[in-house]
C-alpha cells in the first residue's frame, strides 16, 4: 500500500509511444522523484499506479508493456529479489523492447538477467540524482515521447486547488468508503482473479531447524485456476514452486503438520490439478515443486528430462514409474504419497537426496539397498 504521502503522477494512456517503469515498490521513494521531472518535462509514461482498483494486475502490466516503446528498469536488489519485476524483464526481452537500466545501487546480476540485459543502455549510479536520471532518459528516448501533459493522460492524483476543500473531503471519503464496500463485497464473491504478491516468513523446521527459520519469502495466492494460468503463459524462470493455491519464491516455505500444508503459517488448501499441463510446457524449469495440487498422475513429466529438482509431495499418486525418465534428478520429495513401490529410486544416476515422511522411510531405504544416497525423514 503506498504512503497517503507519497505523490502520484499522470499515467499514459494513448497510443503514442509512451515509456514504461518497472521497479520494485521497496525503491519507491527513489523511483517516484524521478517520474515526477518526467512528468514535468511532459514524457509520455505509465508506472502501476496506473492500475485501478480490481483490474486484472497481471493482465493491465502485461498489455502497458506489450504497447510500450521502451521499458526503464530501475535495479537495486529489491528489484532482484520481486518475482513481478523478474517477470516483467522476461516479458519485456520476449517482446523485443528497448531497453534502459537504471543503476540505483551498485548490484550484481545474476547470469540470466545479466544475459538478458545485454542489449540494454545503461545508467548507472554516477547519474543518480532524479534530474541527471530523468535527463539522460530523456535524451535516450528522444522527442518523440514528449507528449502535451493532457492529452491521453489520465490524472491518478486529487487536484488540490479545489477551492471547496469540505466538498473535496467528503467526495473522497465517500469514494473510499465505497471502494472498500465494493473490495470486501468483490473480495468474497470471488469478483477479483487473485490477490497479488505479499511475503510471508517461513517456519522452522522440527527436522531441519536450519532450513527456513525466519526467512523472508514471496507469495502469490491464487483464487482460481484461470489466474493462475495467465502467469504461467509468460513464466520463463528456471524455479516454479506451488503449494495448492499458492506460489512461492522458496521451497523452503512449503511445510506438512499435522496432516495439512502450509505455507509460512497458513493453511493451504488444495490445488487444481490441471496445473501440470501447462508446467510441462516450461522447459526452462529444471527446479519444479508441484505440492498439495491432488495430482494422480505425472507421468506427463517424462517431458522435463531437465528437472534436477522436484517436489511433488502431498498428492494421491501411486505410479513413480516415470521418475525413471528424470535422469538429471538430484534432489527428490515424496512426504505424504500414495506410492508403495520405491523400486524406481534405485535407477536414477544423478540422485543425491530423497525427503520422505516416516510411513514410507523403510520402503524407501529398502528400494535404495547400498545406493549412497541422503534419505531425509520428515514427521
């Protein structure tokens, strides 16, 4: 939620080429100055406080960034660490749009985006005051992004020379009080597709305290499946974890107690199980967890040779026969399965660790015989 202080500017909405700001809202006391000098100086711009309240998110960012002619990605490592504005610098490469980086702290990229930014102009942190920032965006997108400061704008900000200040006051009173009326309401009717990214602090663990204890990760919980599938068209990362309704930034997070799932703290319910016809489809996925999602079968991840990594606890399947095609797999859940047969284990090459639960440990070292392999029991 942003500050009642925080000041907001005009968003684009024509068809002239506009630029379009992607950052992270940790950065937003240092991004906002400087869309305030573009703002001035009349550039043509959207930012997400362009989004009306129970719009479609992934859909609106997903269409402003389509139609933009050039995207500035202000980085810092907040940025690096918001799935939404990884996704937005994978969409942006996919659409072949030019684009600027704006240093606002010296930062190491990893090797993806570092590849992925190749082709992008850079400004970097000598430049960081707003107006040197705003100034060699200016002269790098040029002219033709200058627009009239009204025309196609839409003003996203109270005027506040109005000069019957009660009558403005009770306007927007009202307005907030209806909005809110309308969330609440829209909120348990399932009007909204989705609740957007929050993070959550991951639990310990009673057999690896070590593991999550009190990191910080993001979620995305999902209301239905059409949502869902929407970010998922566009996902290009390497990591892909769900749990139920839930999409997390580490697996870590993701926890069995006392016969439910969880995620941090909460509950989750679970999944739809048609997730697993457009996960197959992701061959940049090589780290998958697919939990709580009432899948009976995986065969379908024959598909995904790639996989070094999958969890597909919690689901009602009692066939691992296609395990056998994973040769890469490293690293194997099995808490809370139906499967009775572990035989296949003993014929993965590359297998290092498998975390199974205590009903199916014996079965599994069993199957594993003097295979050197970790086995991980969790309660």
């Amino acid at each position: 939620m942003k500050d009642s202080k925080t000041p907001l500017y005009k968003t684009y909405s024509g068809t002239d080429p506009y630029v379009f700001i992607s950052y992270s809202h940790a950065d937003a006391k240092r991004v906002l100055p400087v869309i305030g000098v573009l703002d001035g100086d009349r550039v043509r711009l959207w930012y997400d406080a362009g989004i009306e309240a129970g719009t479609n998110w992934p859909e609106v960012v997903a269409s402003h960034l389509l139609h933009a002619g050039t995207v500035v990605f202000f980085l810092s490592e907040s940025f690096l660490r918001s799935q939404n504005c990884i996704r937005e610098v994978h969409y942006a490469v996919s659409q072949g749009k030019p684009m600027i980086c704006v240093y606002l702290e010296p930062v190491v990229l990893p090797n993806d985006l570092a590849m992925q930014f190749s082709t992008a102009t850079v400004i970097g942190t000598e430049n960081g005051s707003p107006e040197g920032i705003a100034s060699e965006t200016e002269a790098l997108t040029g002219p033709a992004y200058l627009g009239d400061g009204e025309t196609g704008y839409r003003s996203v900000y109270v005027n506040r020379r109005k000069k019957n200040v009660w009558r403005v006051l009770s306007i927007l009173f009202a307005s907030f009080f209806l909005l809110t009326l309308l969330f609440v309401i829209g909120y348990f009717a399932d009007w909204f597709p989705f609740i957007g990214a929050k993070t959550v602090t991951a639990a310990a663990s009673p057999d690896d305290p070590n593991d999550a204890a009190g990191k910080t990760v993001e979620i995305t919980e999902f209301r239905d499946s059409v949502s869902r599938d929407i970010l998922l068209s566009g996902y290009a990362e390497a990591t892909l974890y769900f749990c139920g309704n839930t999409m997390v930034s580490d697996p870590t997070a993701i926890r069995y107690a006392n016969g439910a799932w969880y995620v941090g703290n909460a509950k989750v319910e679970a999944g739809n199980p048609s997730i697993l016809e457009l996960v197959v489809q992701k061959e940049s996925v090589s780290y998958l967890a697919l939990v709580n999602e009432r899948i009976e079968s995986f065969d379908a991840l024959s598909a995904m040779p790639q996989l070094t990594y999958l969890d597909i606890s919690g689901n009602p399947v009692g066939d691992l026969a296609f395990l056998g095609t994973l040769s890469n797999l490293k690293t194997l859940k099995l808490i809370d399965v139906a499967a009775t047969d572990y035989s296949v284990l003993r014929a993965l090459p590359a297998l290092e660790t498998v975390t199974v639960d205590y009903a199916s440990a014996e079965a599994v070292l069993d199957a594993l015989g003097d295979r050197a392999v970790d086995v991980i029991v969790k309660r």
